[in-house]
C-alpha cells in the first residue's frame, strides 16, 4: 500500500486542486496535510483576521474531506521539518505541494528539496489560471505592462479543471492539532472556506459586474478574493466557468482575474518586489511616524470618501478597489508617503491580504510599480463625484456626514455648518498633486 502527503498551502480546497489530484494519483492512501509554520507568523502576514479566515478554511477543507474518507492533518512547526516528520512517520513515498510565487514559498520549497530530495513533488497551476513564467515577451522573464500581458494571457492554454476526488483514503490514528480559535480584529469577516467561497460564486450575477464594478454604493463586484488568496476557489476553474457562461460581465470578470495572474508573474520573476521598489523614480519619502499617517490609518483625513474606505477596512477587513486605488493614492502621492507603509496597513487588515496582489498594486498606485503613467495623482474629489455620485459609499461608513444629502457629503468644508467631529481636510484640496511633483521634478 502506498502513502503519499498532499502539503497543502493556498490551496484549501477539494475542487480543481492539482496537489490533492496529483497524490491521489500517485499512491493508494493519501494524507491531506496543512501545516502551522511560525516562519510565516514571524513575517507578521499571519494577522488576526487572515488568522481567523484561515482557522474556518481548514475547519470546512476538514468537514468536506471526511465524507470522502480522508481528512486534513494539521502539524505544527517549520514546513519543511514538519512535513518531513510525517514523511518519516508513514514512510510516505511521495509528497506534493503546489508550486509559490514568493520569496517565502521559493525558501520553503528549497527546504522541502532539501529534506525529501526526490520525493517532493512541485505542482504548477494551483495558484493562478495560468501560470507564471507560461507568457513571456520575447528575450524577457516577465511581462512588465498588463495590456500586452493580458493579450497572451488570454490566448494561453489551459490545463483540465479537475474535478473533486469520488473517494479519498486518509489512514486512521494520524495525530493532529486542533485548528487554532483566532479571533480576528475586524468585526465584519465574512465567512472562510471553500464551501463558501462556492455560494458566494454560485449565487454571483456576473451579468452585473460590467455595469456595476466601479459603482461604490452599489458594492457590486465577487468579494471572492479571500477565497482566491487561500485557494478556497480556483482561479483557473472560475476564470473557465466566466469564460462559458460569456457576457460582458464574465469578460470584465476575466480581466479583473488576469491582473490577478499579471501581479503573480511579475513577483515570481522578482520577489524582492515585495519590498523595494520595482522601478526606483529615486523618491525620498517624507517619514512615517507623524499625524498625518495617523488620519490616515484612523480614517479622519477630512477627505470623505477616503475615509470612507479606510473605515470599511478596519471594519470588514475589504475595501472595494475602487477606494483601495483612491486611499492608496491619497496616501502615497498627496501624502507623499512611502508605499510601504500602507501596504503593511493593508496587511494588517485585508482578509485577502495577498504579496503579489497587495505589493504590486501598491507599487502600481505609487507609480513605482507596473503603471505607464506613474506621476499621476488620483483626485478624491472628482473619484468621489464619479464613482459615489449620490455620495451614498460615504454616508454608509462616515457616520459625521450620515445626515449631508448627496454629492455635497463629498466636500464638507463648503457646507454652511461644518459637521461636528468631523476633521478639516488633511492637505488643500486644491493642491492634491504638489508634494509629489515637488519631489519628483515634475514643475
Ligand atoms: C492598493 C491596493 C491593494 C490591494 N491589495 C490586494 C490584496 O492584498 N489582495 C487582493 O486579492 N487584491 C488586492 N487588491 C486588488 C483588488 O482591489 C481586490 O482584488 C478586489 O478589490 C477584491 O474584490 P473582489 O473580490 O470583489 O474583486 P472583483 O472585482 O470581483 O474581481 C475578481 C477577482 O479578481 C482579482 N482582482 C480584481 N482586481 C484586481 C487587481 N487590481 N489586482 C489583482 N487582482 C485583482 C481578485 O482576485 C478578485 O477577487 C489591491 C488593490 C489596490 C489598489
């Protein structure tokens, strides 16, 4: 009888897992593992509420493996060391993980190398429709701009979508620790695990989604991407399924799920990106630690609809992404704060916290990232009058303005009684863009 480990990663689902397929494949049992790294909460990315989404994703992967007779073990320590153990335990002849894109997963799949040699397994498509590195520009490793990367991207074959396994053999008294309680800091998580992120995409309109997606209030796009960042849904099933059902809707969708593989590319070919600027414009940021970051974090810039986002960050743990470009912009270029520290500030909150996706589309905002257009500056009022145009989003999270009637909720400091509790804007708003066209000798 042989045994093979199924490492699961960002990758916690039954449906569409190539890992889950591949060890099925390889041996007669199988033992679906998931491993609790304190690497990974020593790089400060396992925050509460990716803690707490996680804690109900491994719950719900366990509840749907067990009808299949297998079920998930969770180990705690090192990946590698620990993976390793339980290969030594069960004389596992195989083990398989699905292939990472950033520095963190390169050194963790260096590590499993290292302990397992040539029983480890490195399965590509898990993590994306495509995979990294499958589209290339001629005589490069990357695509650095997203039109002509979403051109091929769109012309590139795809692999099978698996279906989920009929049966599964997982063999008893396997000790495992509990899934860890968390208790995550924002007060509106929704739900983690795959059979959630399945409703959510099941009972999802996308006919909807061209019309409605840069609409605010409407709040009319998935909210599937924590369940995209911890493989609850596969990219590749979804990006197939839109694909059959058509529409202008699944294409915008599509699009959307092709900037998602875009980011993922440009990290796995430079994982330092993560960190340090992608294209250095030579900026010398202003420093960190004074009032104006506060407002920021806090949601009290006295620019409405950026404080609108940043509360329903604090609040949900998700921003539509609509507010992320806008509070990103404020920060980075009307601020003139290094992108790194809202990146960490999203981290600390984002339930689909996510390296490639969070990082690249900082840099992109900053204007040090993949943008043709790096020096612009995303007025908050002119977003505002156009994508919350009865200034519903606002009222919905800015209590202060909760009584200022539609688009005049957006600049408070004209209304007649200046709402109280509510604070002066930041900066001018006539001089949005001056610090960083200062900075960059842009006069
Ligand atoms: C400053 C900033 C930080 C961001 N940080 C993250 C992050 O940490 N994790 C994350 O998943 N997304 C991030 N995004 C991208 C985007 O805002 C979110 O993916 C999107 O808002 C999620 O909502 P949704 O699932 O309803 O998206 P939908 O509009 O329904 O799109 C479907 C899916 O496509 C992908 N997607 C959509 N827009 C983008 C984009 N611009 N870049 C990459 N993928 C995209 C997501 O996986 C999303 O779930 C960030 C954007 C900005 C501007």
């Amino acid at each position: 009888m042989s045994l093979a480990i199924a490492l699961l990663t960002q990758d916690l689902r039954v449906h569409d897992n190539p890992v889950l397929h591949a060890a099925r494949a390889a041996a007669d049992e199988v033992v679906p593992l998931f491993v609790l790294d304190p690497d990974v909460d020593a790089t400060g990315f396992a925050a509460p509420n990716r803690a707490a989404f996680l804690a109900d994703c491994l719950a719900d992967l366990d509840a749907s493996l067990r009808p299949l007779g297998g079920r998930l073990v969770l180990r705690r320590g090192p990946a590698a060391t620990a993976t390793a153990r339980l290969a030594a335990e069960l004389d596992a002849a195989s083990v398989h993980v699905a292939a990472g894109v950033s520095a963190f997963a390169h050194r963790r799949e260096q590590a499993l190398r290292t302990e397992l040699g040539d029983r480890l397994h490195v399965h590509d498509g898990s993590l994306t429709a495509v995979v990294p590195g499958a589209v290339t520009p001629a005589g490069k490793d990357h695509y650095a701009v997203f039109t002509p990367y979403h051109r091929a991207w769109s012309q590139a074959p795809r692999r099978t979508v698996h279906r989920p396994p009929k049966a599964l053999r997982t063999p008893d008294g396997i000790a495992s620790e509990p899934v860890p309680a968390v208790r995550p800091e924002s007060p509106a998580l929704p739900p983690g695990g795959e059979r959630a992120g399945r409703r959510l995409w099941r009972g999802y309109d996308l006919d909807r989604y061209a019309e409605l997606h840069d609409d605010l209030a409407a709040d009319g796009t998935s909210r599937l991407s924590p369940y995209l960042h911890f493989g609850c849904l596969s990219a590749a099933e979804l990006a197939a399924e839109a694909h059959r059902r058509g529409g202008d809707g699944a294409e915008a969708f599509v699009r959307q799920l092709a900037w998602r593989d875009f980011h993922h590319q440009v990290l796995a070919a430079r994982p330092r990106a993560a960190r340090e600027a992608y294209r250095d414009r030579g900026d010398h940021w202003l420093p960190e630690d004074d009032e104006e970051c506060a407002a920021w974090r806090a949601g009290r810039t006295g620019f409405p609809l950026v404080d609108a986002g940043m509360r329903q960050l604090a609040h949900e743990g998700w921003m539509h992404n609509r507010a992320r470009l806008v509070t990103a912009s404020f920060l980075a270029k009307t601020l003139y704060r290094d992108w790194r520290i809202g990146a960490r500030h999203f981290l600390r909150f984002l339930v689909d916290g996510d390296l490639a996706n969070n990082q690249l589309n900082w840099q992109w905002v900053a204007g040090t990232g993949t943008d043709t257009r790096p020096n612009r500056v995303l007025n908050p009022l002119a977003q505002a009058d156009r994508l919350d145009p009865d200034g519903a989003y606002v009222r919905r999270w800015v209590p202060e303005l909760a009584h200022v009637p539609g688009r005049a909720v957006h600049r408070p400091w004209l209304l007649d009684e200046r709402p109280a509790g509510y604070p002066d804007p930041l900066v001018d708003p006539s001089a949005l863009s001056d610090r960083l066209r200062a900075a960059r000798g842009l006069d």
